[in-house]
C-alpha cells in the first residue's frame, strides 16, 4: 500500500506567468535604458526590427512562432550584454483591418454619406453576418475610421495580453501603433527625406487593384490559387504577313500586352528577337524580346 504522504507535491504551476511578469514589469527587467545605452555607443545595442503584427483580431501560430524567434534571439544578445531595444507594434493600417471592421460590425464605408453622430453599428462580432457589401449597412467614412480605430484598440488589448503571456522579453513602454501620431510623422520624415535625396519619384506603372475596395493593393496581400484552366492559342501577326503563335491562359490580358518573351537560348524564336509583331484584336505593335526568366521547356506553339 502506497503512503500517500511520501508523495512530493507537484509545483504548482498556475499563475506562474502572471506572477513572473509582475516581477519583470517592476523590476524594468527588458526596459531600454536609453540613457545607459547612449554612454556605452552604437556597438553595444541590440535593436530588434519588430515587424508589427496586423491587428485583425486573431493570432494564429505563425505568429507565436516567429515572434518566439525573435525573442530567443533578444535573449541570447542581452545575456552577452548587449542594450536591447526590443518594441512591440500594432499594424492598424490595411485592408485585412478594414475587412475585419466590416464583418464585425456589418458596416461598409461610402465617402458619400454624412457622419452620423453617436452612430450605433447593426451589429458587434459579426456572428452570422454575410461578407457580402451588398448586406452590410453603408456608413460614413469619419464613422467608418471612428469603428476602426475602436476594435483595433480592443483587439491590441487582446494581442498584448496573450505576448505577455507568452512571456515574450519585449519593453513594453514601446509600444507603438502604425497609424499613431508618432509613426505617422516618423513615416513622414522618412519620405520627405527619400524626396530630397532624390530617391522618391512618380511613374506610371502596372499596380494591383481591388475591385471592392476601389484601392490599390499590395502583393503581401494577395494569396496565390490553383485554379483549373485551359490553354487558348492566339495569333499575332508578323511583318512578313506571315503569324507567329503562343498559348496562354489568361487571354483576357491581350489588352495589357506589351511583348512576347522567349528565352534567349531558345532555337525556335531566334530569327524573331529584334523584331515587331501585331496583336491580334488591337493591332498593337510590340516588340520580340528575350529574356533568361522565360521557361524554355515550357510547351509552347511553334513560330
């Protein structure tokens, strides 16, 4: 019969975040101390290039992954001694923060209406909502920020809770949020300066855009689909009255055509390079061109 007394107790291991953080936080234990980190030089800092987590109401493990990453390497660096300038940010800007604000509170944004004081939204946390613009109720653009900024804050309450939790060793008075006053000027110094050294510029130039948003999108945005498809032959019409003729799946884009590329090695279009075609349809003229990216082994029609 076993003596239950001469059991050890397990450790009590509830709360054990809560009661560490606390005595962190007190004793400033990742606080950048500027001050000393000044006196000591540039080569005795360790800043840590957070990349700020976008505020769209959910982490995921990608997230705790990377981040745990980074803190190992934070870790490692102040037990060499190192001064670490460790922040965290929020990402408030964007459109997965703009989707998020609709399907929560079944709201779209129309520049159009006036504000509407004390607006009231249909709905709050978008349970059974449809993502659809046509179901969701048309508002103000001031109310539509003023929404945004509301369930961004309580969603970087959340985030924050969960990486202290995580016991992640960043300073915490550094907190800063993208579309906060000082990321904003700070955002703007930088490309004024970009200006006059000449490194900003306008051009006119493809973009990605979104036909929902109306707005420009960028490629970080985007996610990559397999989708079925077929090929459709097209044929442009050479100089000689002759044709030469490719495959592609996305007709549609003959409009934004503005050469045919061919790898530089490859037999069939060497007579071609240099020369113009016609597209079919327009009557555009473009040029024959050779490049190292086109896939040589890609089955293709012949010239």
């Amino acid at each position: 019969m076993t003596d239950v007394s001469a059991i050890p107790e397990k450790p009590a291991l509830e709360g054990l975040e809560a009661k560490w953080r606390d005595v962190w936080d007190a004793e400033g234990t990742f606080r950048f101390d500027r001050d000393a980190a000044l006196a000591a030089g540039k080569t005795a800092v360790f800043s840590v290039d957070t990349p700020p987590p976008t505020a769209s109401g959910s982490l995921h493990i990608g997230h705790v992954f990377s981040y745990t990453h980074m803190d190992l390497m934070a870790r490692f660096q102040r037990m060499r001694g190192k001064h670490l300038f460790f922040p965290m940010g929020w990402d408030d800007n964007g459109l997965p923060t703009e989707r998020r604000v609709q399907n929560y509170y079944g709201v779209r944004c129309d520049p159009s209406l006036p504000y509407v004081h004390d607006f009231v939204p249909p709905q709050e946390g978008g349970e059974g909502s449809s993502g659809k613009a046509a179901d969701q109720l048309p508002i103000s653009r001031r109310n539509f920020v003023e929404l945004c900024e509301r369930l961004t804050a309580e969603d970087e309450v959340q985030f924050e809770e969960l990486w202290r939790t995580l016991g992640l060793s960043v300073d915490w008075s550094l907190t800063y949020r993208t579309i906060g006053d000082e990321a904003q000027r700070a955002a703007q110094r930088a490309f004024l300066r970009n200006l006059a050294r000449g490194e900003a510029y306008q051009a006119d130039a493809p973009t990605l855009w979104d036909v929902t948003f109306r707005t420009a999108v960028a490629q970080a945005e985007l996610e990559d689909k397999e989708q079925p498809a077929a090929y459709h032959r097209v044929s442009f019409h050479k100089a000689d009255g002759g044709t030469i003729e490719i495959e592609t799946t996305r007709p549609e884009l003959l409009p934004a055509c503005v050469a045919l590329v061919a790898h530089p090695d490859d037999e069939r279009y060497q007579p071609l390079f240099g020369t113009t075609v016609t597209t079919p349809i327009f009557g555009v003229e473009v040029p024959v061109v050779a490049h190292h990216l086109a896939q040589q082994d890609k089955e293709a029609a012949s010239p």
